[in-house]
C-alpha cells in the first residue's frame, strides 16, 4: 500500500536543536526495531571487523528516516514490517533528487519515478544492490526493519570504511544522503542513542552469518538527498574515493580460505622499438661527440694568419782596399 497525502509531509526539517535531539533519543526505540539495529551492528562486525560500526549509527539513520518505522502514524508490527508501508514522494526533481524509475514499481508502485522505501528508506535501485534476510524468514524485504538495518549498516561500512573515526562516520552518513543538516542531525542522534539508551537486553537473531558483498551501483545514495540545483539529469553519484572503493573491496572479497584464481604475474613492458646501440666511448683528450638530434654550435671563425714576414734584402759585401804598396796587395779575385 503507499501512502496519500503523508508521503508529501517527508519533507526533512531543518537541523534539529540540541533540545530537540535529546528529546528525540529519549523517546526510545522499539523493541523490535532495537533488536534490529543491535543484531546488524553485531553482524556486520563479524563479516567486517575493521568497520567497527556501532548499533547508534544505525539507529540514528532509523529514526531520521521514518521514526524507526512509525513514520506518519504507521505501526511496527513484531515482525519488523510497518501497516501501513512507508514509501516516500516522487524523486520527481521537485523539492528532492530527481531519479527515473528503476524498479519498474516492484517495490514502490510507481512506474515513472523512484521511491525511497520501507523503514530505512532505500532508493529501489540500492536496496538490490544490499539486498539481505536479516532474520532468516526467506524474503529480503526493504519493508522488514530486519532485513533493512542490516543492508543499511552494511552500506555504512562499504561507503564510510572505519566507522570509529569521525571522519569515516562522515563519509558514511553523507553517503547515505548527501546533506550537512542530514549528517549533523544523525550524528547527535547517534551520540544521544550511545550514552542514553539501555541495552541490556539478550540479541534475537543470528550475529554470525556472512553478510553477502554488495552487487552493481553499490555505491549510489541510500537515501534522497535534496533536490539538485541545475536541471535533473540522473540518480547517481560521482565515482567513489580510493578509500571507499578499497573498502567496498574488502566487503566483496571472497571469505579466508576460499579458493581464487592464481594471481597473474606481472611482466615487464615491451619497447616500442628496439634501442640504438651504444655510442664507442670517446678518444682521451677528443671532445665528446654531440648527441643525435642535438643542435650543433656554430664554429667560430679560424684566427687570423700572421702577415708574412718579408726578407731583408741583401747587400753587396764591400770590397776591402788594400793601402799596402801594391805588390804586397794579394791579387783581386
């Protein structure tokens, strides 16, 4: 069944006052709806025990979404589904994200827009990709607060990676709906929900099972963010960070001892073509031969020649005369 005239109210107030966020936490919780995000913290802790999520978290996200599944009057029954079901407003683009059918109406009876829907209200296209029973009935189910709080904590710890950091809450929350009053309202909840409320009771419902890894856009919103500022073009989010897609990573990998295939061995890269040979290693005291390509430096101008030096010319040697008596004189040659 969707609601009428109720879903038009889903609208989100502003961020809510630190007197009205302790006011929220000390309402309580259902039974039923505790038990749920108890179990679903304390199962995904053991399929992902780097995550460290905490119940309040999924708790927070609960009661933001639908009041822990008694949104606009509706009623959680003991098996985790509400009467009437939740289902939200047209992701028409106005007053929220604009998002296609994706479900053909399977889970939210419109065939023209999306729907968030059931207790933790997931996009129809997100909840297949989180799809899981929670409580081992054989039917997951958006509307079943089991089966939802299971995939919700599962995608909190998929988008956010550590989860007992605050900025891996951040991511995690944004993630979820991509809002700073969204993500300061969830996270006083959280904070009201961890240091208010009693727990003490035992845990119905197994905390062991693996969880299944996530399948196609795991990673688009959980939840409707609102209403984009340019003219609605599609439903998805931006690709994910490295952080995130590492985590999402680990959450899909096969459990320890499962058999996989053999890793490929990694081979180096082929030259494009085959390189020249080595250049012989100049002669001692030659300049270095310039590289192929390069650029050669003009010569410059060979120095000029000395002037050729000319001969002194030569002179006739004097001939001595002979002041002796004449037959003294040694004859003239």
């Amino acid at each position: 069944m969707t609601l009428t005239a109720t879903p038009a109210l889903f609208a989100r107030p502003a961020p809510a006052t630190s007197a009205v966020i302790a006011g929220l936490a000390a309402d309580g919780i259902p039974k039923v709806a505790l038990n749920a995000y108890r179990v679903a913290a304390a199962r995904i802790d053991a399929s992902l025990p780097a995550c460290g999520i905490d119940w309040s978290l999924v708790a927070a996200i609960g009661r933001v979404e639908s009041d822990h599944g008694q949104f606009g009057g509706a009623t959680l029954g003991p098996d985790g589904t509400s009467a009437p079901k939740i289902i939200g407003p047209a992701l028409n683009g106005q007053g929220f994200a604009f998002i296609h059918d994706t479900d053909h109406g399977v889970y939210d009876g419109d065939p023209v827009y999306d729907r968030a829907v059931g207790p933790m209200q997931f996009i129809p296209s997100t909840w297949v990709s989180y799809a899981v029973d929670g409580n081992g009935d054989g039917t997951a189910s958006p509307f079943d607060i089991n089966d939802a709080a299971l995939a919700a904590a599962h995608y909190l710890c998929v988008a956010g990676g550590d989860l007992r950091s605050a900025a891996g809450q951040q991511r995690a929350v944004l993630a979820y709906n991509d809002s700073n009053a969204y993500l300061a309202e969830v996270l006083a909840l959280a904070r009201g929900y961890a240091t208010g409320t009693q727990v003490d009771a035992p845990l119905v419902g197994s905390t062991s099972t693996a969880v299944p890894a996530p399948t196609g856009d795991y990673l688009a919103p959980a939840a409707p963010g609102p209403a984009p500022a340019a003219a609605p073009s599609s439903g998805h989010r931006p690709a994910p960070q490295p952080a995130q897609q590492q985590r999402a990573t680990q959450a899909a990998a096969p459990a320890a001892g499962a058999a996989g295939p053999a890793p490929r061995p990694a081979t180096a890269p082929r030259p494009a073509t085959a390189p020249p040979p080595a250049a012989a290693a100049p002669a001692p005291g030659s300049a270095p031969a310039p590289a192929p390509g390069a650029p050669t430096a003009p010569k410059a101008p060979p120095a000029p020649l000395p002037p050729a030096r000319t001969p002194a010319p030569v002179l006739p040697v004097p001939t001595a005369t002979c002041v002796l008596p004449q037959p003294l004189c040694p004859p003239a040659k």
